[in-house]
C-alpha cells in the first residue's frame, strides 16, 4: 500500500514538470513574433525627397531663417530624436517664417541620430536648391522644412510607395508577413506608439510616425499607411509605404536596419526553446520507461 502511494505521488510530480515545462514553452513560442534581428545597412542610405516649386533668392532674409533652421536641426539632433523649430530672424515677414523638423528611426542612438540628420540636412541643400520648403528621407531619419506650418498636421500624402520581387504563392511566408504587419497595425513592438518593430521568422516590419503627432493621428496614420502596404504589394519579398507624417516597411529578408544587434538575444532565446524541447522528451521518455514497470510489476 505504502508502495502504490510512492508510485501515485512520483507520477503526480513527473505530470506537474511536464505541465510547467509546455507552459514555459507555449510562452517562448507564442511570443517569438516580437523577435527581431536587424541588418546592419547604412542608416543614411537614400530613400526620397522632394521640393517645393516655388523658390527665394539668394541673399535674403529667408535665405537666412532656412539656414538656421537647418542647422538648428542638426544641432538638436546631438541630444535627442526629434526637434521641431520655427524661426523668424530679425526683419523677417510673415512670409519669411521656416518651420522645420527632423525625426530619426526609435532605436538609433543618439550619435547615429546626430550622424543621420547631419548627412539628411547636407544632401536636402544639395537636392533643394534655394526652394522654399523641401523634405530628404535617409533610412535613419527625416528632415522638412517649409515656409507654411506643418507641425500637429496628419500627412497622408504617399511621398513613395514600392515594392520587390514577388515569392509567389507562398503561404508560409503570406502569413508570417500578415501577422507581422497586424501586430504592427496593433502597436506591437515594445518601442512605443510612435515606433513600432516586430518579425515572425525572416519577416521583419518597422513602422513610424512623426512625433508631433497625436497618438490617435499616429495611429490612423499607420493603419492606412500598412494596409495600403499590404494591399498594393500583395506577394512581395518585401515593400515600402512612406506617408509626408509615417511610414511602414516589411522584408523577407531583414531589410530594416536596427541602431543594434539582436543575435546574441536569438541565440539565447533559440538555446532556451531548444533545450525546453529536450527537457521535455526527456520527461516523456522517463514516464513512459516508469509507466512500462509499474504494468510489470502489477501483472506479477
């Protein structure tokens, strides 16, 4: 009797590690969407802008009021990622008033920000030429200015939309790239509202918003941006959607570059899944071989 009690209570406690070990891993596996693992491409690589048509002459005080927009940016950009300034010098007119901003990407560092917006801020006087608003988009950053505010204002204007190759049907991929830009939609990835990452195997997403906007503009102005996304490029290996206010980007094959690297994460976090699933057919195995004795044991 006291024998059939041991036997009851060992099982009772090989079920008990069993259950908490599929616990563990349904965890692991039903969050492994928010795992990322960022290429390491250039954060000033070019991605569009565009100018005004209308331009002022050299000289004058709104050639002044640019200039020192611009490099207001660029040194506000040392300390933080992101900057808004309106500047009116001395003599200026109404018309002469420049709204500028910069936005860099969430997870760059503050020296990546810095570096971005320097290099946005050079190549929009080069693209811009004496135009009296302009907006250059680098991997990493944004920079805009304009002589008509623009600040607090949702943009859904497409300043470019493109997509690659298509893969197909591939259901596989179909899904993990739905599923990552769903949880994009939703406002997933632990960078906050304004800047959201997610990846399902080697579909990886980035989404952003401008940061002087509400978080219900943000918002609206992500749902739309992702969900044209999604329509237009349909079986694409990967797809951009650049809004005048956000943007939405998803690859196959880790397009969007991380101001840091997650493989040392995966590694670990792989380990873990690998050696939950070891724990367990382990335990399988142990309870089974007990099972078989006890059947012995009871048929003598």
């Amino acid at each position: 009797m006291q024998a059939k009690k041991k036997t009851e209570l060992m099982m009772m406690m090989m079920m008990m590690m069993i259950t908490k070990m599929n616990i563990f891993m349904s965890f692991f596996i039903g969050s492994s969407i928010i795992i990322i693992n960022p290429t390491s491409a250039s954060t000033d690589s070019f991605i569009y802008a565009g100018c005004t048509q209308l331009k002022f002459s050299p000289g004058t005080v709104y050639e002044s009021n640019v200039n020192s927009a611009l490099t207001s940016l660029v040194n506000s950009a040392v300390t933080s990622n992101f900057n808004n300034f309106k500047v009116s010098l001395p003599g200026s007119s109404q018309n002469d008033v420049i709204y500028a901003l910069y936005q860099c990407r969430g997870d760059l560092s503050t020296s990546d920000c810095s570096s971005c917006v320097a290099h946005a801020v050079s190549q929009l006087g080069t693209a811009c030429v004496y135009t009296s608003g302009g907006a250059l988009q680098l991997d990493g950053c944004l920079v805009k200015y304009d002589n008509v505010s623009f600040f607090g204002t949702e943009d859904k204007t497409v300043a470019l939309h493109r997509c690659g190759p298509s893969i197909g049907y591939d259901s596989d991929a179909l899904t993990r790239r739905d599923a990552v830009l769903g949880y994009l939609t939703a406002g997933g990835g632990g960078g906050g509202q304004y800047f959201r990452v997610g990846g399902s195997g080697n579909v990886q997403g980035v989404a952003q918003c401008v940061q002087d906007l509400s978080g219900g503009e943000c918002q609206d102005c992500l749902s739309d941006a992702i969900g044209r996304l999604k329509n237009e490029c349909g079986s694409a290996a990967w797809g951009d959607m650049f809004y005048g206010k956000c943007y939405a980007r998803y690859t196959e094959h880790g397009y969007h570059a991380g101001g840091h690297d997650n493989n040392d994460e995966m590694d670990k976090t792989l380990a873990i899944i690998i050696g939950g699933i070891a724990g367990v057919t382990l335990l399988v195995f142990l309870l089974s071989a007990f099972n078989r004795l006890i059947e012995k044991k009871g048929g003598k």
